[in-house]
C-alpha cells in the first residue's frame, strides 16, 4: 500500500492511497475556501443513558451544487474544485467538510442535560475514481485496499486519545438516503464507543469469559458446520445469511479467525475477505440485475489500548428490500421497542442469494 | 369506560369501547373463515444478544384487498366481511391476523441458536369509525377514551404470566410504512423486556436509586423551567421538545407525576393528558397544512407484578421529516452505531411548533 498526506486550503486532512507508488506534486483541492467555524455538540439522553450529537450547521449548508456536480469526481476544471485531485490513486480519504463530530469543535452550550464537546473526527472514503461503478465492481486487489485503507485509518484515528471506537460504514442507495452516486463510504470515529457496539462488547466479553473464544468464532463454526445459509467459505473468509438476520437479505461477512479489527488482519486473510465481501456484493447486484441498496457496517475493537479478545472483526449488511418491490420499514416495534419482526425465513433469502451466480476475479 | 369481548368466528378475540353503554347482541366478523393455524418463532441473536421473531406466513398473505376495501371499516356488507361490526362503539381492539407474536403458537425449529416459542400478542386498535379521521382530530373525550382503552389492554395483556412488556404505539403515515390510514395503532405485548425498554429501564432505575425519584419526573421539572422547548403544560402533564431529541420534531408527552402505566392515571391525569396529546398531533398537522406523520410509542413499567417507582409513562413521538421536503433517513452512524447525529437544534424546531396555534376543544 502507498499513500500520501495532504492538507485541504481550508484545513482539512486528507490521504491518498494505491497500490502502486504515487508520484509527488499531488495537491488536495477543496470546495471551500474558508476553514471551517462552527461545528457540533454533544447532549446527554438521559433515559436512553446515550449521547446525541447536533451539528446544526449541516442543515445551512452554503453549498448547493447543480445535479450534474460531482464533488467526488478527480478536479479538473480549476473554476469548479472537487474535494479529489487528478493522479494516479486508488482511494482517497478526507475529512468531511460538515462533520457531526470534530472538526472545528466549539465549547458545548449550558444546558439543562450534561453536555460535551462532539470531539470525533468523520473522514469520507472515495472507493475509486470511476463515478458509475460500484464497490462490486472493483479489481479484487482494490477491494483489498480499501480493507487495508480501513486498517490504517483506524490505526491512525484510534491512535488519538479521544478516539474510543472507529466504525467505517457505507450507505448505499438512494432508498437508504444516499444523493451522491459516486461510490463511497464513511468512517465515524466517536469519543465513546457508541450504544450498538457498546452492547456487542458487552455480549461478546460475557461469552469470551465463559467460553474463551470469541462469540463470532462460535457462531462461524456452528453456520459453517449447518451450511444451509452459506454465501461463501473460503480459507480465512465467510459470509453468510446469518440465522437471526433482522433484515430479509442480511449478510454477515467476517474473517475465520477471531481478528480484533482491520489492523490485525495478515495479508492472506484480508485477500480472502475481499473476496468473501465482494461476492456478496456482486450476488446483490445479481439478484434482481439493478444496484441492490444497503447499509454496510464494520465492527471492531474498540480503540481503547486495551486487548480485546472477545472482539472478532466483521460487516454486517442490511439491505432494505424484503422483495423485489417491497421495503423493509422499521416501525414501531423495531425503532421503539428493539424488538425486530422479520417476514421472511433466513433460510428462503439465503436460498435466493445463493442461486445467483457470480464470478469473482 | 363500557366495553364488550368478543370472539371472531376464526377465534380471535375483540374488545369494543365506548364512552356511552354499548347495546346487546353485537357481533365480532372477520374477513378469514378458518382460524390460526401457522405461527412465528423467535431466535436469539448472539451478537447483539437480543430475541428476533419470524412470522413466515406474514410474507405470503392470501389476503389481497382491493384498493378501495378498508377492513377496518364497520361491515355493512356480509358478503364482503370486515374486521369491525356496525355499532355505537368508540375503540375497537382486536387480535392481529398476523401476529408476529402469539396467535397459534407452534414448537419453535431446532436451530443453531436457542429458539423460542413467539408466545406474545399482537393487537390492533381502530381508533374511530371515520375512515377519514385521524387522533389529532378526535373529541378531547374520545380521545381519553383511548388511554383508558390502553390501560385495560396492559391490565388484560398484562395479568398473562408469559406477558413481560405491554407497548401500544401508532405508526403514522406512508413515510413510516402505513398502507391502511383509516386511523389506528397497534399493541405488542412482549415474551421478554425488549432491547429498548429494558435499557430505559436500567437507566431510570440507576437515576432512582441514586436520586429518589423518577429520571423523566426531575427532567420535566427542567424542561419546564428552562420554558424554551415547551408544546403544553396542563396542571398534570405537559408536552414538549425534549433537549436532547433524536429526531427534528420529536415530542415527547407524559403526565407530570411519575405514574408507572396507563392504569396508574387518575381521571384528571388522563384527562389532561389527552389535551397534551391532541395538542401535539393537532400542532403537527397544522405545521404544513398536511398530516403529518409520525411514530409514537408509549413506554410504561414492565407488567412482571414488581413495583417499578423508576418507570414513568410517557409518549415519545419521531416524525421522520427534517423540513417540509425532507426525510431523515436512520443510516450508518444510527442504525450500526445507535449514535444519533441530528442537524436541527431541539429549539429551533421547538419554536416553529409553538408558532402554530391551535384550538383544542
């Protein structure tokens, strides 16, 4: 992997990555001219017992490009600056210009809950340069970059000692909210490790206590050893129809060995993941030949310096169709209660995916 | 409160309210002639550690209603039977066709994770007659009317050993997943706590412990002092803007005194805070002169028969709108994180709902 540091005229961090060597004189362009002043906030839920953070300054965003506008796409035209320069890289990444955490980070109001300043950090990861293609799309050894990309950036996001948790996602869609076809994905770095992983940790340490190994392992093995929702086994890499998946096309995709998170991953396992991730991708794509909507999330260790052996790296993916035609909503008993009431049987959408046939190369 | 059980010719049970006595001899229809006979199952997730429900029969409904069919209209026709009779009744609850939790009950699979029976309850709750009619526009007694109706179905629900948590909620609008708007809501009477409540639980009961009283009583005492976020305040429940809210118009409702459930309100108690409520849902309607939709769900104490002096009946309301033309969609950092990321301030939205006024009568 290579990759170069730069810095935005408005401040903002960003850093190429390739798999082959960049050459020098690449410059980061920006948008925005002015660096950014005013930012977010965090207030305390006090009975949920959770944070919330306001960043009432992406509402007003100044910015209002034309459709044809496409702040991904490499800058070419000085009159109309990107967020991405021409050259030879693969993945770029940079800071976003309307954080809901960090940036320029003002004192918190005094208010009537406890409150915090919104000290993260949210970096945007441009997968390519191609606007039209799409994270299945990609070469196998770009996939493996950007697993590599994810590796770093929580490395060098986790080495801040606010950073608690670093969770690189990508929505996908416009069903799941997405304007900017452009393939990418984001990475929040919190000051807390937030709610969702906060309970997976909590599980996952009860397990590994009582069990010693990791609660992933156990349930790879038990999915592996039942076979009837597999996607794809290989030497170090699966991915399966998980067999309490909470949305109809739900895909866990996780390396064999229990891996705390991207840093740890050996060459050969990371390879095997891109494989096992990009043809769940491609078998979503398959299913009903149109670009199959999702959200994509990693989980790992937290950032904390502490050994993690309960946690074991993985993505979930939860696409929002139930049918071709049909989405998923998530009403009153999933968003209010937590309590998820599927429709269709693991078993039925494995089934489904599993008849796609995809070549992976 | 008058009321009258029922049963369906297919076995389900129905319960009709009124506020005047209901006349002898009405009867229960159904659209369906054969009773229940394929159920749901829960599973445990090991990761989040948490129950998810199947119900497989859900997906394949035999039942296709024409457009202009409304089930939960009063039959007129017996040749095209409906789920409510004609009568002088107010509310109407009645067991779900398909339920997610309850109705016939089969032995859950054998499975790699530990499996359940779904042995709950799901109902539905036609909340008026009128087809066209909505909560907001309901009289300030019909509408009291209803909170007295959810307090039998959590007494009802409640008093079954295997039932552990009662939650009515309403989900509002085709931007929530609603394809009936003749206006209603649903009840979950849960197996288990669920994931939410049983967080909100811990949390209240921590802030009890520590403080004496009840964490929503010492937050509306806050609310009402700082005065900026107020919707309504009656001389027993109030309405508003929470500060530290999670979506742009969240709203939430409660009685000022720390009741544990609906059937702790005393008549006054239930009387104004069927004046908060209306308050709300009329302001909501009112803001763009369209319905406007909404989640609700209404948390209460555990129905396990131990005191809960921690719990405090209170709505909470999530519109899914940003601005007049804009959805906020739940996507990586809510959904994967559970870390809400909010681009309106609590008070600017506050202030455009106490800009519009509203006759409640």
């Amino acid at each position: 992997m290579h990759s170069v540091e730069l810095t935005k005229p408005d401040g903002r961090r960003m850093t190429l990555y390739a798999r082959s060597p960049l050459p020098p004189g690449l410059e980061a362009p920006s948008p925005f001219p002015d660096p950014l002043s005013n930012g977010a906030h965090l207030r305390w839920h006090p009975l949920r017992g959770e944070w919330v953070t306001y960043a009432a300054h992406r509402q007003g965003r100044t910015f209002l490009p034309p459709p044809e506008y496409n702040p991904l796409a490499p800058m070419t035209d000085p009159a109309n600056p990107t967020e991405v320069p021409v050259g030879p890289w693969d993945v770029a990444v940079f800071e976003n210009r309307f954080p809901s955490l960090g940036g320029f980070v003002p004192p918190p109001p005094d208010l009537i809950v406890p409150t915090a300043p919104a000290d993260g950090r949210c970096e945007v990861v441009v997968f390519a340069q191609d606007r039209e293609g799409s994270l299945a799309g990609l070469p196998l050894d770009h996939v493996a970059l950007l697993l590599q990309v994810w590796g770093d950036r929580t490395a060098r996001l986790g080495a801040e000692d606010k950073i608690q948790y670093v969770l690189p996602f990508e929505n996908r869609g416009a069903e799941v909210g997405v304007t900017l076809h452009h393939p990418h994905g984001q990475i929040y770095a919190y000051p807390v490790v937030p709610p969702v992983p906060a309970r997976m940790q909590q599980v996952a340490g009860q397990f590994h206590a009582r069990e010693g190994r990791s609660a992933l392992s156990a349930h790879i093995e038990a999915e592996r050893r039942d076979g009837v929702r597999m996607l794809y086994e290989g030497p170090h890499a699966v991915a399966f129809v998980p067999v309490c998946a909470r949305y109809p096309y739900e895909v866990w995709v996780a390396p064999i060995r229990a891996v705390e998170g991207f840093t740890h991953l050996r060459d050969e396992e990371r390879s095997d993941l891109a494989r096992a991730l990009k043809t769940v991708l491609m078998k979503f794509d398959a299913l009903w030949d149109r670009p199959f909507p999702y959200l994509m999330a990693w989980y790992q260790a937290p950032t904390d310096r502490q050994p993690h052996p309960e946690s074991h790296l993985h993505a979930q993916l939860w696409p929002p169709y139930r049918t071709r035609d049909r989405l998923k909503y998530l009403a009153g008993t999933e968003l209010a209660a937590g309590f998820f009431a599927m429709d269709a049987l693991p078993e039925e959408k494995a089934a489904e995916l599993q008849q796609v046939e995809v070549t992976v190369s």
